[in-house]
C-alpha cells in the first residue's frame, strides 16, 4: 500500500516531509515484509536448510547425517503426527493415511504387518516404532 496518499496533499508537496515520510514508511515497509516471511520460516512444509534445522532441534529430533532436507521435512512431519498419535488401533488407519497419502495397511494376523505402496520414505521403523515381535513387510 502506498501509504503517502494518505497524507494531505498540502504536506506530500513539501519536500523535507516527504522526504523523512518515504524514509519512515520504507522502513515499515520491510518490517511488514519480514512479518509475512515469518510463517514460511517456522513451517516444516516451507522451510529449508538451516531453518528446518532448527525446526527439528526444537523439537529435539536432530537431522541425521546425510538426510536431504526433502526426507527430512518427511520425517519431522511424520514424528509430529506421532507425537499426536494416541496410539489405538482404530487410529492407526488414519495415522498412516496422514503419514503415507494413499498407503494402506494390512494386519496379516500372524505377527507381520503389509504396507502397501510406501512413497515418503522406504523405511518405516525409522518414522512408526513397532511392538517387539511386529515385523512390517513393505511392498
């Protein structure tokens, strides 16, 4: 917004004010775009590098060594919907769904567990911890 057109045209005519207002306002100006730059900067979907970082070490989960800032955005994301998770086999569904978008989950009843398509990432032990004696078979 062109905030000089809101002063009276009688003080926009005088030089040294619209000087020291343009001088002001340009100033408000980058603060109003610092201001909308902030939620890109704090959001694990948007943010890269040093800031997905520091996304992650607030949440005490460091990058692994290696991890491309792709595969890292999955993982944070998928340890804050277990972080959320309440852990009931009726919301496993969704979890994974949240998880994975179009995988699907399959309890074979004999202690192993079908995945079927895995996208993000092709290890799930590392995102979703397993029960002792539960083996995931990703297909």
């Amino acid at each position: 917004m062109d905030y000089m057109t809101l002063f009276p045209s009688a003080s926009r005519s005088l030089p040294r004010f619209s000087a020291l207002a343009g001088a002001i306002l340009s100033q408000v100006n980058d603060l109003l775009a610092v201001i909308a730059a902030l939620p890109a900067a704090f959001s694990v979907s948007e943010a890269v590098g040093i800031q997905l970082d520091a996304i992650g070490a607030s949440f005490m989960l460091p990058r692994p060594d290696g991890m491309s800032d792709a595969d890292y955005r999955t993982y944070l994301s998928a340890r804050l919907v277990l972080f959320t998770w309440d852990g009931s086999n009726d919301s496993a569904q969704m979890l994974l769904a949240r998880l994975f978008p179009g995988s699907t989950l399959c309890d074979n009843c004999d202690g192993t567990v079908t995945v079927h398509p895995v996208s993000a990432l092709q290890s799930v032990q590392k995102i979703c911890p397993l029960p002792a004696g539960v083996r995931a078979i990703i297909s």
